[in-house]
C-alpha cells in the first residue's frame, strides 16, 4: 500500500510534455485599445492640424487665475470677462463663501454616499425648499450635474410607447435624455409654436404620452419663448412641458423667479421646472421643480439620484446663500437688466448681428463662420477682452458666433468697450475676406 500510494503522489507530480505547436507559439503582448484609431478622433486630429497650419490659436481651455467675475485673469493679465455666467455677480460673495466654509466644517467636502442610503443632509432639503418657492410649485430635488438632471429625468420618465417634442435649439441635455428615453423624437423650428401646434395636430394620437421641452432663454441666442402660448398648447394636446430655465432663472422676473414671472403666468401650470445651480446660484448642479409628486417619484426612482452621490453640501450652501442675496438685494437684477439692454442697443446700432437675442444674460454676435468666429475671439483677446467664440457642430456653420455673457457687475465702460472692439476687428476680418478657404489657400492666419 505504501508503494502504491508513493508512484501515485509520483505521478500527480510530473507534468505532461508540452505540445510541439504549443511550445512554439508565445502570447500576444497585451495592449489596450489605441483610441486614436477612432475615425472620430481622426477627424479631431485633421480639424487640429489644419487650424495649426493656418496659425490659429486654440481659444478653449485658457486657465484663469481666480474667480471669473466681470474681469477675470489670465496668464496673469486682467480681461473684461463676457464669457462666465455669473450673472448676479454671487461668486466669490463674502456671504456665499462664508456659507460654503461653514458647511465645509460641519459636514466636510462630500455628502459620501447617496442621499436613498447615507447622504441625506438637513442643507438638501433646505435648498430644495428654497427652489420651490423661487419657482412658485410644491416642491424641488437637486441633483449634483445640471446636465445629469435633464438626462436622467427625461430619460427616465418617458419611453418607447411616448414622444418628446423638442424646439430645434434646446440644450444637448435635453436631447440626451430623449435618447436614452427611448421615445420617438421630434423637433419643431426654433420658436415656431404655429409648427409644434401643427405637428401636434398630427402626431399626438399616436403616442401615449407626449412632452413638450422648451428653455427659458435659449443659451445660444438669447432669446425666449411665448410661455403662456406653450402652456396653452400643451393643454389643448394633453401634453406634459419642461422648461428649461439654467439661463433665466435669477435673470428674468423682477424678483429672479423666471420666465413664469416675467409672463406672470401661474408657474403650477408646467409640469416641470429645471434649473441650474452653477449659473446665478453660484455652485454647481441641477434640479427639477415641480409637484410633490413628481419630486418624491423622482427621489424613490430616478437613477440619477438614487444611484449618485448627494449633492456636495458646500455647494448647496452657497446656492441658499446666493438666493438669500438675490431675495434681498434686487438692484442686482435691475443692473444686470439695464446692463443687457445697454450691450444689445449699442451692438445694434454698430451693425452686428446679434441674432433674436431679448438682451437679458445672452447675447450672440453671429460671424458666419467658424474660422471667423475663433479669429475674432483671439483678436478680442489680444485687446483685453474674454469672450468666446461657439463653432460648429454646436451652431450651425454660417451662426458661428461669438456669444457674449452680461452680468449684473459689468460696467458701462466695460460694455462700450467691447461692442465698439468687436465691431472693429470683425469689420477688419471681413475687409481681409478671411474666410477657411482663403485661409488655407494662404497658408496663415489673419494678423
């Protein structure tokens, strides 16, 4: 038995003679997938190198050296800012930032889990409550990506047997969420309510649920739809409507409660109510308004929220401490009104294209072209002004633009200034005729 047991443990001990053609093959070198093989990222690439041919420099990504207000550092050189949406002039507040250090010592830097299990904080549902009553509904939840917010919420609530009906101009957070709704989609021309009443007129038998989705003010053009038409057109189809106010709210309305206030419409007429937090509110993040209903759904189901982190509670902090500054202090509002007329009015009379801008937070000065536009910016730039240019695909290619953000603590002088030197260099681009073709035909960028 002991014999027996030995040649068996022998056994178990040799290993098999490897293969002849196992022997001779060796294992790939294992490598991760070379993204720059992507025929997208190729075309990145060209778009580069041929702005790097003709000499023009990249606008984007230039870092700035302390809060961005309506001046802002960069490369340690002071530049009259048109390009931050800090429109009540709240970042960097002393109230706002002595807000945010007292959440930082009580609660720390993260709310560490989501709010479903651990992250819930007093400070969230005070914001919450805050945002209810600026838009006039039952109640509000805060997200921590104002894009986020859009996506998971219509994302979410809407799928295949549905439609959403979007103006062609809303922001990509809108469009993102359609898709990933899975609904049918369909836009109608910007502004264009007559083409959404027909469009409804032929499509709304066809779907169980249909949502309209519009914006405040438009972030590309400046200008805002006919509200109390919108509601009366999702009344007569059954329809649900989101507005998207990132860039009204706290801008439009005598007292900052948007679009609503400005018609003086009954804000519980729209089903849904998103807004932003990174804009006048000085922080960062998202939130929908609405119904309690609508809210509680949202908190129990959204996945947005129930699988992210809570929002950052010195982040909400400063959002409650700037709407208790805007509640307070409504010259703000009045100073940023006045100073978006002023702009407007004088970049009319220079003969630029400012497109349908209304003159409140956004306004566009439309090149034509890309090209144009990114030289124009740097130009602007070379003369101490940041502003900066919005190039296709976001735009179409003849609205390239250069798209200007006026906020309350801008001055008259500031606004003089860069209407008087936009017009300027684009009448000097346009004498050179720079447009891409000349460009890369000549081999360098405008002087």
């Amino acid at each position: 038995m002991a014999s027996l047991r030995a040649s068996h443990e022998a056994a178990r001990g040799r290993k098999p003679a490897p293969r002849a053609d196992r022997a001779a093959k060796t294992p790939p070198p294992v490598t991760a997938f070379d993204f720059s093989k992507l025929p997208a990222f190729r075309q990145l690439s060209m778009h580069r190198a041929a702005a790097d041919m003709i000499g023009l420099e990249n606008p984007f990504f230039q870092p700035h050296d302390g809060i961005a207000g309506a001046t802002t550092c960069i490369d340690g050189v002071e530049h009259d800012n048109f390009a931050s949406y800090n429109y009540l002039g709240l970042n960097g507040h002393p109230e706002v930032n002595a807000a945010a250090l007292q959440a930082l010592e009580t609660y720390g830097t993260s709310a560490s889990a989501s709010r479903v299990v651990a992250g819930e904080r007093p400070i969230h549902r005070a914001l919450e409550t805050r945002l209810a009553a600026l838009h006039g509904v039952e109640d509000a939840v805060v997200m921590v990506s104002g894009h986020a917010t859009n996506v998971t919420t219509i994302g979410h609530l809407l799928s295949s047997s549905d439609l959403i009906v979007t103006d062609a101009l809303v922001h990509n957070s809108i469009s993102e969420g359609a898709r990933l709704s899975g609904a049918a989609r369909m836009n109608f021309p910007h502004g264009d309510l007559d083409a959404l009443e027909r469009l409804l007129t032929d499509q709304r038998h066809k779907f169980e649920r249909v949502l309209i989705a519009a914006e405040g003010i438009y972030s590309m053009d400046g200008d805002f739809p006919d509200l109390p038409r919108l509601i009366r057109i999702k009344q007569m189809f059954d329809a649900w409507l989101l507005v998207d106010e990132a860039h009204s709210a706290g801008v439009m309305g005598t007292r900052g409660r948007g679009i609503a206030e400005h018609f003086g419409v009954d804000p519980t007429a729209v089903e849904m109510w998103m807004g932003t937090l990174s804009k006048t509110f000085s922080a960062c993040g998202g939130y929908i308004a609405g119904s309690k209903a609508l809210c509680d759904y949202l908190r129990a189901t959204a996945p947005g929220f129930v699988f992210s982190v809570g929002l950052s509670p010195p982040l909400a902090a400063a959002a409650l401490a700037s709407l208790d500054i805007m509640d307070r202090e409504p010259d703000r509002l009045r100073r940023l009104a006045a100073n978006g007329h002023r702009f407007l009015a004088r970049a009319k009379n220079a003969g630029l294209d400012t497109g349908p801008s209304a003159g409140f937070s956004v306004i566009p000065v439309i090149v034509g072209d890309s090209i144009g536009a990114v030289t124009l910016c740097n130009r602007l730039l070379k003369r101490g002004i940041n502003a900066l240019p919005i190039v296709f695909p976001a735009v179409a290619e003849k609205s390239a633009r250069i798209r200007f953000f006026i906020t309350s603590e801008h001055s008259d002088a500031q606004i003089d200034r860069a209407v008087d030197a936009t017009a300027e260099e684009l009448a000097a681009i346009r004498q050179k005729n720079t447009r891409f073709s000349d460009l890369v035909r000549n081999g360098s960028a405008p002087e």
